[in-house]
C-alpha cells in the first residue's frame, strides 16, 4: 500500500502544471544553435557534431556541423550511427525498471537475494604490515537501489587506488566475457567504501543488466530489443550489429589534435562478435532513434500511444536519491547543481553562475564517454540529444551547446 500511494503522489507531481511545480520560460534561437555548432568544428574542438531539439510537442530544430568520417570525407547526417557509451545507462535503468513494475524484485531488497556471489564482497580496509590489502565485510549488504545510484561501492578501476591492480588483473568488463561471468569476477574486486558511504562511478549498471538477465530469463539485449527498442520503433540500435550499421558509423577522434581512434579500440564492441553486451555502455544508435527514448522519458513513460514505464516510475527515476550525508561525490558536482536519480542526474537547483552548465530545474539526463550528451526538461517541455565522437570526454561542449539553446542569461528556476 505504501509503495501504490507514493506512487499515485510521485505521478500527480509529474507535470509542469502540477502544484509546486514551474514552467520554464526558455525561447529557442536556431540561428544562435547554428553558429554555437559551427563553431565546434570551425575551432577544431571537434570533427562534427550535430543536434536535435525535440519541443512542445515537434521537432524543433536540426542542425549539423563538420564530419562524421574525416578519412572517407563523409558528414554529419541524420542516418549517421554513433557509438554512445554511457548514454547506454539509462536505457538500461529503463529495461530494470520495467522488470521492477511487474514486481520482479524490491528497490531495497540485497542484491544478493538475486544475485548470490554479491553476498561474499569485502570492503577494502587499507595495507597489512606484509603489504596485502587489509579487507573487511561491509556494515550492510548492497541493495538494488544502490546499484542504480552508484553508491554500492564498486569500482571501474583507474581510481588511484590499491584496488586498480585486481581490477586490471581480473579484467571483470572484458569484451570476451559474458554478463554472467562478469558478475562472477566482479564480487572479487574490493569495494572502495561500504555501501551507501560515497558516489562513485561504477559497473553497477553493468550488474544492472545481468539483474535483467537473471529476472526476465533472457539475453539483456534481446531483452532490450524487445520491451524497449522495438515497441519505440528504435530500428537502428543495437549492442551487435551489422555491416550496414558500420557504413554509417561515425569515427571517434582523439585529443586536441583531433587523431582518429585506433579500429581495434572503437570496434570491437560492436562488430567482433564478442559476447559482451554492458549494460553501462555499448549501444550504436542514431540521433533520431535514441531521441526517441527521451521523447518517451519527456511523455512519462509513453511515446506515441506504446508505454514503457509508468509515469510514477519515471518520476522515481527522475527525483534526486542522494543521502546529504554523501560527501564524497567524485567529479558529479561538475553536471550541475543536483543530484542523482537512478540512472539519471537530476537538477535540483538553478545554475549558481555563468560557469554552470544552463539547464532548468527538474531536468535529468546523462552522457557518454565521447562527448555524448542528452537531457530532458520537463518544465520547458522539451527534449534534447547532442551528438558528437570526440575523446576524451569534454564537458566544454555540453556548457557551451547548452547556452546556446537555453540563452546565455537563461538563470532556470
């Protein structure tokens, strides 16, 4: 009961209209979003780029700039395929979600009511005199809602910690393993912190994905396919994929000289048929086709008359979940003043200077490793999806792409 009436109050919450919450008062100018993408590839900060801004109710605006494939002299185009890596996570969260509605498992059960070897982690508790990692079992087991907020205590490695050299020898994300052996490999690298002591960006999606596996009995990307790619008419995206999706796939460039990434680095995932399908990462889609998973996040969980999560389920996405007492939050300050969600950062309040990235309150979204960005705003009831294959991550583009659209002296609410 309690868990049908806070859902009906998140749902009744949801829309700009409803009480307390406020509209924004955004005025978009394609001119300004032209030269702002323009100048991204005029400057060299990157090959091309294009976006897509999706506004009460209809395309808004197109724009593209620069190349997709520099070598093969081939543009930034609507059919244009791009690998979106992080931007994985929120579909993921999605296809958990779904499995959660239908009462599969609890937010707060341990994960290792469904997931066993979780039950055997150990918290890494510093260096024994002989040079060993001193490890201790954690104060509280990991719950499924920390997985979806980053705070279970994982590690992706390359942390600066003793706990990178387990990581780099065990390789848990490797694209030769499977789902199910990564999360046999993953128990054995020591948490950084006991669960809900700190965010730290993790594999926790990755763990997400075989959650799904483990719930609905099927491959995670067939599962995908199925309840989300497919009922969204999301026809060009994929964790495998074929010859003709790798025609139109747009290269990644490195560094300021822009150097375009080795083939064995960007392709593997996708076109070697290895068994890896993360959760975190992985998916090649288009411009058009991932606007249309945030169209159906913009519409509560609905896009063209298909639902895929309820409205009550999205707001729960959508609402900042982290403890006050989370200090400890690695680089998630510099999205913007908020919080995290699951799956989603989560604007809780206006930007604080012109330094900030624009953005309005309620908005949540997230991004991917080459630069790949895409928000919702509620409140201006609008959807964005910003797309580029530029490494590493810049954060430059997304204050700059957002300020054109918003206006350099849009505060948001």
């Amino acid at each position: 009961m309690r868990r049908t009436v806070a859902a009906l109050a998140a749902c009744a919450m949801l829309t700009p209209q409803a009480a307390g919450a406020r509209e924004g008062k955004v005025t978009l100018d394609p001119a300004r979003v032209d030269r702002e993408l323009k100048s991204f590839v005029d400057k060299g900060r990157v090959a091309g780029a294009e976006v897509l801004i999706w506004r009460d109710g209809r395309e808004q605006h197109y724009a593209s700039a620069g190349l997709a494939d520099r070598e093969a002299a081939r543009p930034f185009a609507r059919d244009t395929q791009l690998q979106i890596y992080s931007m994985t996570k929120p579909v993921t969260g999605v296809a958990l979600m779904q499995l959660w509605e239908q009462g599969k498992f609890g937010l707060d059960d341990p994960l290792s009511r469904y997931l066993p070897q979780f039950a055997e982690v150990k918290v890494y508790d510093g260096i024994n005199p002989d040079g060993s990692m001193k490890l201790r079992a954690p104060i509280r087991p990991i719950t499924v809602r920390d997985i979806m907020r980053h705070i279970a205590g994982f590690t992706y490695g390359n942390a600066g910690h003793p706990t990178d050299a387990v990581w780099d020898k065990l390789q848990p994300l490797s694209p030769d393993h499977t789902l199910a052996q990564f999360a046999e490999i993953l128990p054995q690298v020591p948490l950084l912190s006991d669960p809900g002591a700190q965010w730290h960006y993790s594999p926790g999606v990755d763990v997400q994905a075989r959650l799904v596996e483990v719930l609905s009995g099927q491959p995670f990307d067939e599962y995908v396919t199925e309840h989300i790619f497919k009922p969204l008419g999301m026809t060009h995206s994929c964790w495998k994929c074929g010859a003709d999706i790798k025609s139109r796939l747009a290269a990644i460039y490195d560094g300021p000289r822009l150097t375009r990434m080795a083939d064995e680095a960007w392709l593997v995932h996708n076109f070697a048929g290895k068994p890896m399908t993360e959760g975190g990462a992985g998916v090649v889609t288009t411009i058009d086709d991932y606007m249309r998973f945030a169209r159906m996040l913009l519409g509560q969980g609905e896009l063209d008359g298909v639902r895929v999560l309820q409205p009550a389920t999205v707001k729960l996405m959508a609402t900042e979940e982290l403890d006050p007492r989370i200090t400890e939050r690695q680089w998630l300050g510099s999205k913007g003043s908020g919080g995290f969600g699951l799956d989603f950062f989560v604007r809780t309040s206006a930007p604080k200077d012109a330094a900030e990235n624009r953005g309005e309150v309620g908005e949540f979204f997230w991004d991917g490793y080459p630069s790949m960005l895409f928000w919702v705003d509620p409140a201006n009831d609008m959807a964005v999806v910003f797309a580029t294959q530029k490494t590493p991550f810049d954060g430059s583009l997304h204050h700059d792409i957002r300020e054109a659209i918003y206006g350099p002296g849009y505060g948001g609410h």
